[in-house]
C-alpha cells in the first residue's frame, strides 16, 4: 500500500512564487518517533544530571556531620578522661573517709591504683572499693569509647554505693553517740566514786555502784543522752529516782532527787532537765546518785563523762 503523501504550500506574499513541499506519512511519522525519543533521552539526562547533584549535596552534607561528629567524639573523650581523673580523686578520697570512719582497713590506702578488692573491716565487709584503673586512649573509636563511658558509670555506681554506706554509718553513729551517757548530769563536786567504800551511815565495806555528785539542793539535773523514763517516782533507799533507758544497752538511773520535771513514758533529749537535787532517801546531804549501766552491768560513770 502506498504511502499517504501531504503538500505543505508555503505563500510568502501575493507577488512572489508559492512553495510546495511534499511529506509523506512516514517520515512524519518517523520524525515523531525520533522526536519522541530525543525528548526521553533529554529527559532522562536532565533526572540522571539532578540525582547526582541532589546525591553531591548530600554526600557534602554527610561529609559535614561526619566531621563534626569526629569533633564532638574528640571533644566527649577529653572529657571523659576528664571525669575519669576527677573520678580517681574522689575515689581517693572515699577511701581516706572509709579509713577515717573506721570502716576500711587502713592497708586500702596502700592499694590505691592496685588490682583487686579492698580489704575492709568487719563492719564495713559489704563495701567493695572500685580499685580498676580505666585507660583512656586519646582519640578512641566509637566502642571503645562506650565501653569507657561504660566503666566510668559502673565506677561511679560504686563509689556512690560506697559513700552511701559511709553516710548511713556516720547517721548511725550519731544515733549511738546521742544515746550514749556522755554529760554531767549536775555541776558539783565529786564525793563517793565508784567502787568499793565504807557506808557513811551503816560504816560497812560496801561496794559504790554510781558515782556521788555533792552540790546545793535544787540545782538542775539533766539526761546525759537521748531516752526514755522507765521510773520516775520514790525508791526507798535512794529517795526519788529517775531511771532512763537509753537504747544500745545504755541505761543510768539518778537518786535522791527532791522533784520531778518528767513522768514514766516520756521521751528525754540529752541535756533535758528532767529533775532536781534533793536529799530524799537515806543521804546525809544534798547531792545526786548517778549510775551508768552497760548491758545490765554498773559501770564507772566518770569513763562517760565527755564535757
């Protein structure tokens, strides 16, 4: 079949001669083919030209962040060694305040920077002092540095585990301390001590459980430690007598008292007032029988007289 064939007349202007050219159907047809696929080709040119662009930028773009991240990795290790020296002073000193407490062995000063376990006492056995020493590198990778990050963590877990012990301890001890007899119940002087003696009013040897404190009738008496009144009433031979339970096997009792500033149940601050010297009982003058007993045991009260 033959091809369709179409004029093209082209008039430039009444004078002049018209053009004619004529196209067959196939070479429009092959021209737009040829068109069709140039246009895809410049398509496809212009997508490739913007993707490796867009693919420079970013690669730019991650260039950057890569550097600043190896800045701010440089940066994070000179801190953490930082940290880990100022880590390794507190863990000196939370072994110097172990020592000063009582709570570690005093060898633990020697093994500082040494491998191993602290030794520590008996009371304070549930310690153990972080002794690994953490070698940092300058300019570590990415998981060496987070395992020093790691280690640093587990090294400050454990000092603050350890200077938590030693604040429990010294709260402890100042429970214990404001429960132990450690005052003068009155102001005086010291007349009958304690131990063995001659009864002033029976004349027979006779061992002195307390120690006798002579002063002028009506003065102060005070408790020598936090407490509370087990007794506060009229005990035959030592007159009015006030005995306080201390906690911690600590207990004293104060005799011949001529009143009461308390009543059995009430709970006493060292340094309270709780009564007055008296002559009640069998005494021949003014003064104050004070005791200190240790686990149901008299014992010298001078040895707890701190002030």
């Amino acid at each position: 079949m033959k091809d369709k064939t179409y004029s093209i007349i082209v008039v430039t202007d009444a004078t002049s001669t018209n053009k004619e050219f004529v196209v067959s159907s196939k070479l429009i047809r092959n021209s737009l083919l040829a068109f069709t696929a140039l246009m895809l080709i410049f398509g496809f040119m212009i997508f490739d030209y913007l993707t490796i662009s867009f693919d420079k930028e970013k690669m730019k773009k991650l260039e950057k962040d890569n550097v600043q991240k190896e800045k701010t990795i440089t940066k994070l290790s000179t801190e953490i060694k930082d940290i880990n020296g100022r880590l390794g002073k507190i863990d000196d000193y939370t072994k110097r305040i172990l020592v000063a407490v009582g709570l570690t062995s005093p060898n633990a000063l020697k093994e500082v920077g040494a491998g191993g376990p602290a030794q520590v006492s008996n009371i304070g056995s549930d310690i153990e002092l972080p002794n690994r020493v953490i070698n940092l590198e300058p300019n570590p990778p990415k998981n060496k540095l987070i395992n020093q990050v790691n280690d640093i963590g587990a090294n400050t877990r454990q000092i603050e585990k350890s200077l938590k012990f030693v604040q429990d301890h010294i709260n402890d001890q100042k429970i214990r301390l404001a429960h132990t007899p450690s005052l003068w119940p009155t102001r005086g002087y010291l007349t009958d001590v304690f131990g063995w003696r001659r009864n002033p009013i029976t004349m027979k040897r006779q061992f002195h459980g307390a120690q006798d404190i002579s002063t002028q009738l009506g003065n102060p008496v005070i408790a020598t430690a936090d407490g509370y009144i087990l007794i506060a009433e009229y005990k035959g031979v030592l007159g009015n007598l006030i005995h306080i339970d201390h906690g911690f096997g600590y207990q004293t009792r104060y005799g011949h008292l001529s009143s009461f500033n308390i009543k059995e149940g009430d709970r006493v601050k060292r340094g309270q007032v709780i009564g007055k010297v008296g002559n009640t009982g069998r005494s021949t003058a003014p003064h104050l029988h004070y005791e200190v007993i240790y686990q149901g045991k008299q014992i010298n009260p001078l040895n707890f007289i701190l002030d």
